[in-house]
C-alpha cells in the first residue's frame, strides 16, 4: 500500500486503541474474482450489525474504509448499480476482497473508522486523512522577549500553546496582525534585546532593528524601548485574548471601524475591518477547539456486547480509555484506578496531535447531532462515588477538567512575574 506503512501489504485492520484491553476485535473477510460473487458473500455471511469494513483491491492494498449502523445493508448497497453514486462505482470496479468487523455501537464505529483512515490511509477515502487538512498550533514563547508565532508542534518551553487552527494564509495574518496589536515584536531570536531597565555600566543609544517600534506596532525590547515589566502587561494581554478571557482588541478594532465609516473614512475603515476580521476568525478557530475540549469531560455508557456495558473514558474531548461497566470487587478496583489515571490533576498532556484533534472534533460532532446521548454520559466524581472510591465525595479527589488552560495561566504567570 502506499501510505503510512509504506509497501508493507495489507494484512488486517489490527489492534484498536478504542476497544476493551483484553478483547481482540474479530474480523471477517470474504474474498471473489467479481462483484456479482461479492454480493453473495455478504449477502450470506455479513450481519446486520454496527461496524466497519474495508475493501481491498487485486493487489492486496485497503483501498477504502468505511463504517455503517448496520453492515449488511451499508455493503449490499454498493452492489446497487443503478443507485450507487459514482465514486461507490469505481470502489467496487478495483475490489476484489471484503473485510468487516463488528462493533457494539456506532459511536464505537466512526471511532474506528477514524483510527483505520489514520493508520492505512486508504486512496478512496477523503475525510478522515491526516495530510488532507495541515494544522498548525498558535503558541507564545522565546524568551527573552516572547511573542505569539505558528508551530508545527509546539516546543518544550513555549509558554502557552492554542489551538491547532489550520494553516494557511488566513493563520498567518492573524499571527502577524496579533502582534502588531499588542505592540509584540516578532523578528529573529538572533536580534538581541535590551530592556530599559536592564543596567548597563556605560549605557549607549541602539536602533531599533526594523520599523516596527518607529510606526507604533512594536515597544520595541531590541533598542531600550520599554521595560521588561511593560512588555510583561502586553505579553499577560495577548494571553488572555488567545484563552478567549479578554476581547477588548476586537471590541475596540469594531468600534473604531463603525466610527470610521460613519465619518466617512472609508481607506481607514477598510483598514481597520482587515485588522478586525482577522483577529476574529483566528478567535472562532480558537474556540471550536475549545468548546470541543472543554464541554467533553465524562464516562459514557453505552452498550457493550450481548448485554454488557462500556464505558468510555472521555477527557477533553479524547477518548482515553474503554472500560466494561464492573461488576467485581476486583474490576472496581481498576476501574477506579483508570479513572484517577485519565482524569487526575496531573492528566495533562502535550498539545493534542493531528490524529487526537479528530477524535475530539468527532466526539463533539457526535454529541451536537445526538444531544439526546448526553444523558448517557456522567461526571467522574459521580463514577467514582458509585464505585465507592475511598473518600468519595469529599473533595479529597480533584479531577482536571481544564488542565491545559490551568497549566498556561500557571505557566505565564511564574515565567513573566
């Protein structure tokens, strides 16, 4: 195949990250020189359960990947010829084996589906691929006058991290615009600074190393221009735009654009409109991401084979674990452990990869189309109150249901003080 393993052939879908430690999930295949034999082959074999599949062309590579609420039905439906869509067409035209496997839930399946698209890559799918949409991650930091810039994956001392928002063009703008508003400078970590309150023996006058500090959109750190506290107040400033905690910028950006237009100033107030829609669209991308992380923090139950129960894991919109509901002493106990490891205090991680956005994306799709599932899901206090966790209830128990954003503040707060 030609993707993430290389020439390496396709051999089965694998392990799962999203399933139950200890089950191996169980696949099938069936394999037919033509369509015709195909569709007998599910026809006869397939249930009707949720699940993935996966179609494998003549030279043994997964060529597409895809998941349904009920397999029999979903892959009969490629077979249709005169109700297929063309794409479906040309799938089955270059198929020569089937592979399905069972799930217990839907939820369950666009999980796996996701994880399969991620890890195979499949030439035919299209949604899903991890080199389909770049991203990139809006962070604050290098020292010793920090300033917001884009990062691929974001380094070990960056004092914040946000995002990731795509990367593009627009992504750019806004980076720069952003530090142009809070007079943040942004040139190479080989210009030097020199802050006016940093003593000097025999002090001598420095230029400034662009026009930045002469237009008024840089205090200009480089030539003595401000101290390091005042560079502080503006550094503090941006962080709380980029958390969403202080909208001022764009407040003010807007008035003075409605009061330009108004007076007739018409260069100004598309100027000012530019400013505005680009800090404005770098804040929405912002905060899709952190509604999906922040709303999304809770055991979901949902059924699990025959009549057993799952529960998933859910931190900050990323499925951490998948746990079946205990119903031992001894499954309680690790139950409880798993929910201290996925939602303690210290449960925080480096900003999530390209693959943990989608996961997070999807489960906030998931909820937004099925609102009605929230009432599956349940705090982990309460979780951990009906297991009957040693101290249950009291507060002795803290769990993270912010962390990244706790770490940030606590982050700017002891590096700038």
């Amino acid at each position: 195949m030609t993707g993430l393993f290389g020439n390496v052939p396709f051999s089965g879908f694998g392990r799962s990250r999203f399933g139950v430690v200890g089950r191996a999930p169980v696949t099938e295949r069936a394999a037919a020189s033509s369509g015709q034999l195909l569709r007998r082959a599910v026809r006869s074999r397939c249930p009707r359960q949720p699940g993935v599949y996966g179609m494998v062309d003549q030279h043994g590579t997964l060529i597409y990947v895809g998941k349904a609420k009920c397999l029999r039905t979903r892959l009969a439906s490629y077979f249709r010829t005169k109700s297929r869509d063309p794409k479906a067409g040309r799938i089955v035209q270059a198929t020569r084996g089937l592979i399905w496997e069972c799930l217990p839930s839907e939820f369950a399946a666009l999980l796996r589906e996701l994880e399969l698209i991620h890890r195979w890559r499949p030439r035919f799918n299209v949604q899903g691929q991890p080199t389909r949409y770049r991203r990139t991650y809006v962070c604050l930091g290098r020292q010793p006058a920090p300033y917001v810039y884009l990062a691929r994956r974001p380094a070990r001392d960056v004092l914040a991290s946000f995002g990731p928002v795509p990367a593009s063009r627009r992504a750019r703008e806004a980076v720069r615009r952003l530090n142009d508003w809070y007079q943040l400078r942004d040139c190479s970590r080989a210009q030097v600074m020199h802050f006016a309150d940093q003593g000097e023996l025999f002090p001598v006058i420095r230029a400034a190393g662009c026009l930045r500090h002469e237009i008024g959109t840089c205090l200009g750190p480089c030539s003595g221009g401000c101290t390091s506290a005042s560079y502080t107040v503006q550094l503090q400033a941006v962080h709380a735009f980029l958390t969403g905690t202080d909208t001022t910028a764009l407040d003010t950006l807007h008035r003075d654009m409605m009061t330009a237009a108004a007076e007739q100033q018409f260069e100004q107030a598309a100027a000012l409109r530019d400013r505005w829609e680009a800090l404005d669209w770098l804040r929405t991308q912002l905060d899709r991401i952190r509604r999906a992380q922040d709303e999304h923090s809770f055991v979901y139950k949902m059924p699990g084979p025959g009549r057993s129960e799952l529960w998933y894991a859910v931190h900050r919109g990323q499925v951490k674990a998948v746990l079946p509901a205990p119903r031992t002493e001894k499954a309680k106990q690790a139950a409880l452990s798993k929910i201290e490891q996925v939602f303690g205090a210290g449960a925080w991680a480096e900003p999530a990869s390209v693959e943990e956005v989608d996961v997070v994306l999807l489960v906030a799709a998931w909820f937004r189309r099925h609102p009605d599932e929230r009432n599956r899901t349940a705090a982990p206090e309460a979780i951990l109150s009906a297991l009957g966790g040693e101290n249950a209830g009291s507060g002795s128990r803290h769990f993270n249901h912010d962390a990244r954003d706790v770490v940030a503040r606590v982050a700017i707060e002891c590096e700038l003080a």
